[in-house]
C-alpha cells in the first residue's frame, strides 16, 4: 500500500520535471 503511493508519486514527480525541462528548453511555448 505504502510503496504503491510512493512509486504513483515518484512518476508524478519525474513527469513534472519532465514538463518544467520541456520549456525551460522551449520547447512548450506557452
């Protein structure tokens, strides 16, 4: 239970960073 929170967290955090990488870089423009 506890370790299926933390793994469903960790891809939402790497997602995240992800997305902040992606346009820092430029490329989303929004």
């Amino acid at each position: 239970m506890t370790e299926d929170y933390i793994c469903s967290g960790y891809q939402a955090f790497f997602r995240h960073l992800e997305a902040i990488i992606e346009t820092k870089g430029g490329y989303i423009n929004g």
